[in-house]
C-alpha cells in the first residue's frame, strides 16, 4: 500500500491533460475485465469447468441482488450493477499490491463514479418510464416537493462520491500507521481488515447505487 495525499500527483501529461495513476490503473483495470469478460463468453460449456462454475455462481449472486430490489427489471440492471460491482471490488483491493493505491481513494475517481451512477438513474429512468413519466415523479407527492427533489439529486451523488473515498482513504492511512507503529510483525490483520474493509465498501456503493436507480425506474409504482 503506497501514501497518497488527497491530491494524486500525475505520471505524466498529454498536451494540457495531467493523467494520474488514477486514470492508469482505472483503465487498466476496465481492460482487464472487458477482455476477461470477452475471453470468458466465447469459452461456455454446458459442462462447465471450476472457473466457469465460480463466474456463474457469482454472476447469480448479482442478480438476485438486483431482484430482490427491483425484480421487474432484473435483466435490465444487471450489466450496469453487475460491473459496476466487480470493478469495485477489484479497485479497493488493488492497494494491496505495493507500490499502488486504491482508484477508490482518489476523490475523483469516486466523484466520477457517483457521477455516472447519477446518469444511470436519469437514464434507466427515462428508457423505461418514458420522459414524461419520469419526470413527474419530481412533483411527487406535491409540486411543492420539486427544489427539494432536485437538491436530494445534487446531495446525495456528492455524499455517494466522498463517502467511499473517505472510507478508503482512511482505511489505507490506518493500515500505514499501524505498520509504522508495530512495523511489520502484523501484517495479516492489516491485510484481512483491508480485505474485508475492501469487500463492504463495495458492497455498500454498489448497493446504493442500485437503490438509487431503482428508486426512478420504480418511482411510479
């Protein structure tokens, strides 16, 4: 695990554009799993291996997930939760690897994603309510309701962004000064409340993302 101060220093720069070791490794992360993904479909069987049986069985999870929260649109969510979650997962656990920080600790990486989360909603919102539907949920249950809506839109992708980055910042700043305080003599602890820490957070955004994107497909039942 390496130290970050809140603003990540860049690698380097593409004409005016600073790029980060943020943006690296998100995007090396995105294309590991666009092709683990690509790879993985063209490699069914109906006698499935042990890696195929561990894909499927998490696959499943997901989507359970996903209906047990909005099991009309089930198939729907399922990519775009689905992904959302494992990319997670695996960038809260890549500040493992020494020399490297989590993606989720650089606020905007988690700005960023609470920004497309936001999107999503509007979007699913939209395709499957239609525009005007989905819009008058904003009056809902009283016109009076609609600053008050729209201020819940901004808060809420603001406390999404900084809850996970705070999360992780502060999980990897007190496994540092643990391992500066005892040195390396309990390294496994360190290593299992990363783990774990890792897993929840993921859980929890991927968990209120999904909320909230069901929340305005669903906001006319």
């Amino acid at each position: 695990m390496s130290t970050e101060s809140l603003t990540i220093a860049p690698l380097f720069s593409v004409g005016p554009v600073d790029v980060s070791g943020t943006v690296v490794t998100s995007g090396v992360i995105t294309l590991l799993l666009a092709v683990f993904g690509w790879q993985m479909s063209r490699r069914l069987h109906l006698d499935p291996g042990p890696l195929q049986t561990a894909i499927e069985g998490i696959v499943l999870t997901i989507e359970k997930a996903v209906a047990e929260v909005a099991p009309q649109h089930a198939r729907q969510l399922l990519p775009f939760v689905g992904s959302l979650w494992v990319f997670l997962v695996i960038a809260n656990l890549v500040g493992l690897i020494p020399g490297f920080h989590s993606p989720t600790s650089d606020l905007s990486a988690t700005a960023a994603l609470a920004v497309m989360v936001f999107l999503s909603t509007h979007w699913f919102g939209i395709r499957i309510r239609g525009l005007r539907g989905y819009l008058r949920h904003y009056l809902s249950p009283s016109p009076i309701l609609l600053p008050f809506n729209l201020i819940s839109e901004i808060t809420r992708t603001i406390a999404l962004s900084v809850r996970l980055f705070g999360n992780m910042m502060s999980l990897e700043m007190a496994a540092l000064l643990i391992l500066v305080v005892a040195g390396f003599l309990a390294p496994v602890p360190i290593l299992m409340l990363h783990i774990v820490e890792a897993l929840v957070q993921a859980y929890i955004f991927g968990m209120l993302a999904l909320i909230y994107v069901a929340g305005g497909i669903q906001s006319q039942h």
